[in-house]
C-alpha cells in the first residue's frame, strides 16, 4: 500500500511540474506574440503617419478667419519660422522675443508678404518682470488668438558639467524654457478654453527625451515640459483645445550652432514645414501622451531607440556623456585660440 502511494505521489508531482512547464510556455508564447504584434502595430503606425496621413488642417483653428497666433521667440531659427509659415497659411501673428528691431523687421516683411496683421512684444524672458507680462494681457487681450507656440529656448553656451554650470545660466534656462512658457501659457488659455477652439504647441526636445549629461539643466527643463504639456494636453481636451509637445533632435540654428544641413539635421523651414502639416500625428512619439516627432529622420531615429535600447537607459546616457565631452573639448580649444588672436 505504502509502495503504491509512493508512486501515485511521484505521478502526481511530475504531472504539476510539466504542467507549470506548459502554461510558462504558453505565458511566453503569449507574451512574445504579443510584443510581436504591437511592434508591427507601432512599425505601420510610424509609417502611415510620416508618408500617407496628413494633420489636421490649421483652419480648424481659424487660419484666414481673423484668428491670432502668438509665437515666443519669434525673431530667429525655428520661431521666425513657425511666425512666417503661421502668417503664409493666413493668421495674424504676435511676435514675442528679446530684440524689437528683429521684430520689427520680421514683421514688416510678414505684413508684407502675406497681408495679415502683427504685433511685436520685446520681452526678455530671462528677466521675469511681471510688466512685462501684464503687457502681452494687455496686447493680446482684444485679438482672437487660437494659437501659443511656446518656443523660446535657452540651452548652456556649450556642454558643460551641472557643478560648474555658471548660477546665472542655469537660471536663465530655468526662467525662459519653464517658468516664462507656464507664465505665457497661463495668460492665453483663459481664451482658448472660453472660445473652445485652440492649439498649444510647445518646443521640445531630444536633449529632454534622452538623458544628456553635460547639459544636464536644459535637458532636465525639456523633461519638465513633457510632463506638464502632457498633463495639460488631459485637462484641455474637454474644451477642444489641442496641446502638442514637438519633440526634435538638432536643427540649424543659432541656438544648435549647426550650419550645415543633413538628413538628421533640417533647417527650420523644413522643420517647421513638417511640424505644422503633421498637427494631431504623433509620428516618432508613439506611446507618449499628447507629444509628436514630426521631422521624418528624428521621428524614426526616436523609434528605433525606443523600441531597442530604450530612451531612458544607461547605454544612451554614456554615449550622449562622450558626445558633449567631445564638443566641451573642441569648444574650449576654439575659445583658447580664438583667445590668442587677440
Ligand atoms: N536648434 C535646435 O537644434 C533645437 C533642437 C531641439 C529643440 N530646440 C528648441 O527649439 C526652440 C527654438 O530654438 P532655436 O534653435 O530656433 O533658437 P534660436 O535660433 O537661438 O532662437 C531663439 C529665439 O528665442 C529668442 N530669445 C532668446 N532668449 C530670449 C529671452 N531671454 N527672452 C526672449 N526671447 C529670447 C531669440 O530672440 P533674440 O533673437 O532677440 O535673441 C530668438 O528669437 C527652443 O525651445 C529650443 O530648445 C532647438
């Protein structure tokens, strides 16, 4: 008797074990099929949205009706450009930035070109003087504004370790990316929520999507964007108002210090070109609320890191620390000679 239970016990255990063998593989065979299929879901997505669908079309915002957009940082790079194809596809525009004879001059040619209305705000964000914003209440308080681009931006003069970041750097990042596009944005909304109609588009970047150390302040201000923009994407939405965060690797500019263009690197009229034709799209963002990668090689850059070795890890973190140790290095051999000349 006690032979035979022997036996039947030892049946039994073996059976529990290939039958937690079976379900574990199954479990596997699950879960890969699973990751299988949403990785082919997420490869056709960034396809259909970078060469087939198109965004939403600016007139759901009142383009050539009379409607307002303000821009920030509207003299240079990627803010001039986003005040002139705005003004190219019939919005009145509000140029915001530091210098007024840059304004000034941008919107002559602005009012010029494309017959729509402007008004200039010289604003030094940097300064956070509250005049300064009661005065674009006040600016844009009669006009029909539909459209925040938040775009100035500040990033350090050249790659450099947090402990020896200047004090008056790091708060200028801190000021002009955050608390001057929260400022900004707080002023506008009233108007978009109250007219149930409006877009809020926000400059991000790859330096706050991956983490980039030795410009460990601008990164971590763009950081501090997406989660604000996304969350504020959340609360809009009932009152029909879009808010997009645009997410970007280098583009030429003053700010990037890049002349020459690439496949990775667009001039601002093609990047702005792409951001504005692909409103609504998410492209290279995929599973990131309310944000968007719309220049086509960032979008797909941003998807491969993504689905590899991931936008948070150590291995981009390492190599984004020897990329700027590279630049820092260079940089400071340019001062040092330019330095001599003199
Ligand atoms: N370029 C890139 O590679 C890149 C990549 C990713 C994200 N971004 C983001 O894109 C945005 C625009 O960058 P960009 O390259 O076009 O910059 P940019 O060419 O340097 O232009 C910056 C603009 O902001 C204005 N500005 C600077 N400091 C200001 C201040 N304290 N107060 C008011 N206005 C100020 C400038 O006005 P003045 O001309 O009067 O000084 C200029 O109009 C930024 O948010 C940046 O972080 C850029």
């Amino acid at each position: 008797m006690a032979f035979n239970c022997a036996i039947l016990d030892s049946y039994l255990s073996t059976l529990q074990s290939s039958k937690i063998l079976a379900y574990s593989s199954l479990l596997f065979i699950l879960v890969g099929f699973y990751r299988y299929v949403s990785f082919g879901y997420k490869l056709t997505k960034l396809f259909f949205e970078l060469f087939i669908l198109s965004g939403k079309n600016l007139k759901n915002y009142g383009a050539g009706k009379g409607a307002w957009a303000v821009i920030t940082g509207a003299s240079d790079g990627i803010g001039k450009e986003f005040s002139l194809q705005l003004a190219k596809k019939g919005f009145n525009v509000v140029l915001v930035s530091r210098t007024e004879s840059k304004l000034v001059e941008l919107a002559n040619e602005i009012e010029q070109k494309f017959k729509v209305n402007t008004k200039v705000l010289p604003f030094d964000f940097s300064l956070n003087q509250s005049i300064d914003y009661q005065a674009l209440a006040n600016l844009i308080e009669p006009l029909d504004v539909t459209v925040l681009i938040n775009n100035v931006g500040q990033s350090h003069a050249i790659p450099v370790p947090f402990a020896e970041t200047e004090e008056s750097e790091l708060s200028n990042i801190i000021l002009i990316n955050d608390l001057a596009t929260l400022k900004v944005t707080r002023i506008v909304t009233p108007k978009l929520i109250t007219k149930r109609q409006g877009l809020i588009l926000t400059m991000g970047s790859f330096g706050g999507l991956f983490p980039t150390p030795y410009l460990a302040v601008y990164s971590g201000s763009k950081a501090f964007l997406q989660q604000w923009s996304s969350a504020l994407a959340a609360e809009l939405k009932p009152y029909n108002v879009d808010v997009d965060f645009v997410l970007s690797y280098l583009v030429t500019s003053a700010m990037s210090k890049i002349r020459r263009t690439s496949a990775l690197i667009p001039n601002p009229k093609s990047f702005v070109a792409s951001t504005l034709s692909s409103i609504g799209l998410q492209r290279g963002a995929q599973g990131r609320a309310a944000t968007s990668t719309p220049y086509w090689s960032h979008a797909i850059f941003q998807f491969a890191v993504a689905n590899t070795v991931g936008e948070l890890s150590n291995i981009v973190s390492n190599l984004n620390l020897k990329f700027h140790i590279g630049i820092r290095k260079r940089a400071l051999k340019k001062a040092e000679r330019e330095n001599k000349k003199l």
